[in-house]
C-alpha cells in the first residue's frame, strides 16, 4: 500500500479522500489544514490517523510516501518543491503552479530525485473521451481540417458568488486556469502540440463582494476565453470557454476532417465527468451516435462523478511509484499547460498572435 497524505481539503475533501480510500492500493496516513481544528475534525470524519497544520511535519512521517495537493494554484510551488525535496511522490491539482517556469523547476526536481509527479488531467480517463481519441487516432476523420471547442459554464454566473483567490490573476484565479489548463492539456493529448496562439481574455464580472472584509473589490481575472490556436501540423482550433453564461451545450468538441467528422459532447450542467457522447460520420453518412466499447466504461459509478476519473489518474500514479517509471500524464504535461496559459496572457495583453516554443526546447532552455 502506497502511504498517501493529503493537503487542500476543498476539492480534497469532496473527491481526493472517497478516491484514495476507495483504491486498492493506497491508504491515507495523514491530511493537512491550516486550521488544525478542521484537520483534525476532517481526520477524525475519514478514520485517519494524523492531522496537522503543518506541511513538514506531515513530510516528516515515515509512513508518508506520497502527497496529493488540491490547494489554491498560489500554493502549488512551494508546497509541491516542499514534498519533493522530502523525497516524496506528488500530485498535483491543475493549474501546477503560477507560471511555466515555476511548473518547470517541480518537473526537474522530480526528475532529479527519481520521484514520480503527476497531475489531475482526469479527461484522459472519462470512457467517452477515450473512444474519442481511439477514433481520432484510428483515422476515422481522415485528415483534421477544423477543430472548435466550447466549454461554457455557469459555475461563476452568480454576481452575489463571493470575491476570493479565484478573482485575483496573482494567485492563479480565473477561468483559464481552471478550465483552459485542463483543454490545452487534452489538445495535447488528442490532436498534438501548439505551433501558434491568439488569446482574447475578458472579464465580464467586474467586482465582487469580499465576505471577510465586507468591501466590494475589483476581480482582475478571466471570466471568458476566446483562444485561436494554430496546431503545429497547421490544423486550425478555436477554444471558447467561460464560467458566467447558461448554456444549453456546456463541454463540446467538433472535428471536421476530410474524411468524416466526430463530435464528443454533455449536456450535463452539474456532473462534468458522467454524461459524454460520441457521435460521427463519414462522408455521405449520417451523423449518428456511437456506443463506447464496454471495457471503457468506469467499473463502479460514485455519487460525485469525479472520484470515477480521478481513480484513473491515482491508477496511473500508483503504477508509476511501483515500477519507478514516468507516467501519463506526468508533470511534464502541466508545465506544456501551463506555458500555453502563460503566452495566452501575454498574447491577450499584446493583442497579437504568440509563437508556441517546442516543449522539449522549453524544459532545456
């Protein structure tokens, strides 16, 4: 059994601790809080040993092989190169860090010190979006002419929805953090590297009431994403995303190729994991749906749709702490997210199209 401790108990609390103790292989040793009155009532909820509010101390516990963190992105690096430079396995939440070279440093280090990271890019696991990439790998559209991605959600719609963390650019806030860094990694993942990219960032919630203080401040970070990337085979993708519209098709992806066209989408407004469809044809057919092969399917649904694909990616990371072998998706597949989220910002504040650097390229730079 891999010995897991687990800091951020948000997203933690609600998906990291059902999945780690629903896996065969792992056994939380410990959960860290800030607050240790709340680690120690959520450690004493979860039937686990050791609570604390601090992070070396819990590094410190020999039983202690591998750390899952889910806190707020400002936290990611020195947490992360704090549980590294322990010697320890670590999982990253999404976005990894504030910046690419930041993400870059955890990579090395991991590789240095022969430890295996990972990151929670749970889409490669959803059963539907795994037919979806066997499809497009089998040549079922024939060449790619035009790929267009909407992700459009509600989950920030509310003007009465508190300021926090998420509405300030400098701690990681922001709907290209939290959605854009899950699409460009699964752009990576489905269709192969970025050569160039226009961003166009806007905020459409301009101010928010901050609780702790009771004062109205100023959010200063994206609520909508309009992104023209350029694949590095020269295919064409538009990526639309947003947190504050109500819309009918929130998570749908389009591929046009000369030979047919496959479409993967949900209508599922709550639950972003369950709901996926694939559909396709080829030319002079009709388009139709198409039933994802069974041995695809999650073994064992959960009442939150999340732990289903998160399992996957502790699959992964399990195997990779066993055989002392990089895994899919490493860290290396959050510093390319990253950087693409980066150079969005800068070709949003320039107002110009951005030349994507070969990811290879960057992590020897």
């Amino acid at each position: 059994m891999v010995g897991v401790a687990i800091v951020g108990t948000g997203f933690g609390q609600k998906v990291h601790i059902p999945a780690f103790q629903a896996h065969h292989k792992t056994e939380i040793k410990a959960i860290y809080h800030r607050d240790i009155n709340k680690a120690k009532s959520i450690a004493e909820a979860n039937n686990i040993s050791h609570a604390s509010d601090n992070l070396a101390e819990i590094l410190a516990l020999p039983e202690v092989e591998a750390v899952s963190i889910s806190t707020p992105p400002f936290l990611h690096y020195d947490m992360g190169k704090q549980v590294l430079e322990a010697g320890k396995h670590l999982l990253l939440e999404k976005p990894v860090t504030l910046n690419a070279n930041e993400a870059k440093e955890l990579y090395q280090l991991a590789k240095t010190k022969g430890l295996i990271a990972s990151v929670d890019f749970e889409f490669r696991f959803i059963p539907a979006w795994q037919y979806f990439h066997q499809l497009l790998s089998s040549n079922y559209v024939g060449n790619i002419r035009l790929i267009k991605i909407d992700w459009l959600g509600a989950s920030r719609a509310d003007t009465s929805r508190a300021w926090n963390w998420y509405s300030r650019q400098d701690q990681g806030g922001g709907v290209l953090g939290s959605l854009g860094s899950h699409a460009f990694d699964y752009i990576n993942w489905l269709f192969g590297p970025v050569s160039k990219l226009n961003a166009y960032l806007n905020t459409a919630i301009t101010q928010r009431n901050d609780p702790q203080s009771g004062e109205v401040k100023a959010v200063n970070t994206d609520d909508n994403c309009l992104i023209s990337l350029e694949l590095a085979n020269g295919t064409p993708c538009q990526l639309s995303i947003s947190a504050v519209v109500h819309a009918p098709r929130p998570h749908w992806i389009e591929v046009y190729g000369d030979q047919g066209t496959l479409v993967l989408g949900s209508e599922h407004q709550k639950d972003y994991i369950h709901g996926f469809k694939v559909w396709g044809f080829q030319v002079g057919e009709t388009l139709t749906e198409m039933e994802i092969p069974p041995h695809l399917l999650f073994p064992q649904h959960y009442a939150d749709g999340r732990i289903c694909a998160f399992l996957r990616v502790v699959d992964q990371w399990v195997i990779g702490i066993e055989t002392k072998q990089e895994i899919t998706p490493s860290l290396k597949a959050g510093v390319y997210s990253q950087l693409l989220m980066d150079l969005s910002h800068q070709s949003n504040d320039g107002r110009m199209w951005v030349d994507v650097p070969n990811l290879e390229s960057f992590l020897a730079a």
